[in-house]
C-alpha cells in the first residue's frame, strides 16, 4: 500500500478561475466535515441527556447515533489501514484463499520510536519484509499495510515478487498533507506521529509512478473514491507474474557427493595423459575422457596419480 500523497488533485483551480490560497483551500476541503462531526456529536450529547431515565430507549438510540457517527468518520477518511481491511473483507468473501496482512503493528513497532531514528527505520522495513516472504506464495494474498514511501524499498519487495513468481499490484492512497496532519491529530496519543516526524515523512516521500515496472500496476485512490476491487483482483488472479532474472533466482545446489565426483574426473583425466605420453610423441593428438575434441600433445607432463 502506498504512503498518503503530498499532492490532491482538488487543490489545482480550473483554468480561468482565481486562484485560492492554502487557507481558502484547507477551508473549502475541511469545513464541511468538521462542521458534520461536530453537529453529530452535539446531536449525540444532545440525545443522552434527553432520554436520561429511559434506559432501554436510551441504550438503543446511543447505539444507533454512535454507529453512524462511527460509520461517517470512518468512510471520510483515505487511510491505507482502512482500503487494507476493505480489501481483505472483500477476498475473504469473495475467494477461498487464505488473506494474510503485514503492518507496523504486526510486528509491534511504534511509531515515534522507529521513524525517529534511520537504523529503526532500516530494520522496520528488514522486518516487515522477511514477513511478507514468509508468507508469500502463489495461494495466498499478502497485503502489505505500511508506508512504502521509499522508491528504493518498493523495487526491494517487486524483486521479492519476481523471486516468488506471484503478480502483485500497488494501492497508492492518494491524500493531502493537510488531511493526513488533520486524520493524524485525530488519532489516539499514543498512535500520532509528533509533527516533526510527520513532517519529516511528507518531506521525504516518494510519490509511486506507473511508468515504473516496481509501482505498477498502480491504482491511485482518492479520498471520496470507492476501492476498485474487481479491478485489484484481476490484477493479481488473471495478470501473468513477473518474469524472473538471474539476480531473483536460487542457484541451483551442487550434489551431496560433487567432490567425489570431481576428483574421479580429474583421476581419469590425469591417468589418460600420462599413458598417452608412453606411447606419443610431441605434436600427437591426445583423447581425454569425457571431451568431444583431442588435445595437441606437444611436450612431456610430469606428473603422479594417487589412489
């Protein structure tokens, strides 16, 4: 999955209209959303204190109320953890393969603690890559939740891909930094990236491009987009895998007795020139075993063969 965006296609005015300054901006995309969160929960509080002494009404109306409230704040978002659980409901559902997902989570990372220093970051990204290769194969789906924002560490899993020869696709989570800085505020403490790491993840991200073998095929999703499923899952179903070369593939391993066998053929070799010397002359022509072509005899060898 991709890394939120820095760049939202909503910000750019249509040619001929004035253009808006990021204040103006962040108003017209955030307005309208704060102002609904807020006007539901004032309804909720509102709800509570009315139907206080009714208690089986009261149990029933909050659950409702909450599961809206719930159900708007979820979908208003572009996470990439909420488009990974969308996915791996949707092929649970609609296949019989086991659906495995890896995040920071998995492997108990927290946030703050990791992208504050580059080592943790580095062995972060070691780890959850050794996760996918455990899991990876081509009867299961292995959906990366994390934030694949470094290009290099993308051709890293495309290569582990090849290796594996399974097809693969890339979810980019097309989103604002305004909106990401809003959604991460909105988080649990003890999940918020600090605003200076956040913005030190902004700065150095790596926008996925289609026109690299390792991003695609790509699908960029906006925030008020649906997640194209059908289209996801004939990428990785019906697309022929990546072919692989020769710094993805295994070398073949040597036979548990090649040593035996090398000495045979050097023994066979060596005992060949020297009868041949008892009864040639320089210029001859020597046959070696195991060679189409004979070898020019054009002086004497010394040499011993050991038994």
């Amino acid at each position: 999955m991709g890394k939120k965006s820095v760049v939202d296609s909503s910000l750019l005015g249509s040619p001929g209209e004035p253009a808006m300054n990021p204040v103006q901006v962040a108003l017209n995309s955030d307005l309208r959303e704060l102002i609904s969160q807020e006007v539901l929960k004032i309804a909720l509080q509102a709800r509570l204190q009315d139907t206080q002494g009714k208690q089986d009404t009261n149990d029933q109306d909050t659950d409702f109320i909450l599961k809206i409230l719930e159900s708007y704040i979820r979908n208003s978002r572009n996470g990439k953890s909420r488009r990974a659980e969308e996915l791996k409901e949707y092929f649970l559902k609609s296949t019989e393969r086991k659906v495995f997902v890896v995040g920071d989570e998995t492997v108990g990372i927290i946030n703050n603690s990791v992208y504050a220093d580059s080592q943790k970051e580095k062995n972060l990204r070691g780890s959850l890559r050794a996760e996918v290769e455990r899991k990876v194969s081509k009867d299961d789906i292995v959906i990366l939740d994390s934030l694949n924002y470094i290009k290099g560490y993308r051709y890293e899993l495309f290569c582990l891909i090849k290796h594996t020869q399974t097809p693969h696709c890339l979810v980019y989570c097309v989103t604002s930094a305004e909106d990401s800085s809003s959604w991460n505020a909105s988080r649990e403490p003890d999940k918020q990236y600090t605003q200076e790491i956040f913005d030190g993840l902004v700065m150095r991200f790596e926008a996925p491009d289609s026109r690299n073998r390792w991003d695609s095929p790509l699908f960029a999703i906006q925030k008020d987009d649906a997640l194209p499923l059908e289209a996801i899952a004939d990428a990785i179903f019906h697309r022929k895998a990546p072919p692989p070369n020769q710094s993805t593939q295994s070398q073949p391993l040597s036979s548990t007795n090649f040593l035996y066998e090398l000495d045979k053929v050097t023994q066979d070799v060596l005992t060949a020139v020297l009868n041949s010397q008892k009864t040639s002359v320089p210029g001859d022509l020597i046959v070696v075993p195991g060679a189409t072509e004979k070898i020019s005899f054009v002086r004497l060898i010394a040499c011993a063969v050991t038994t």
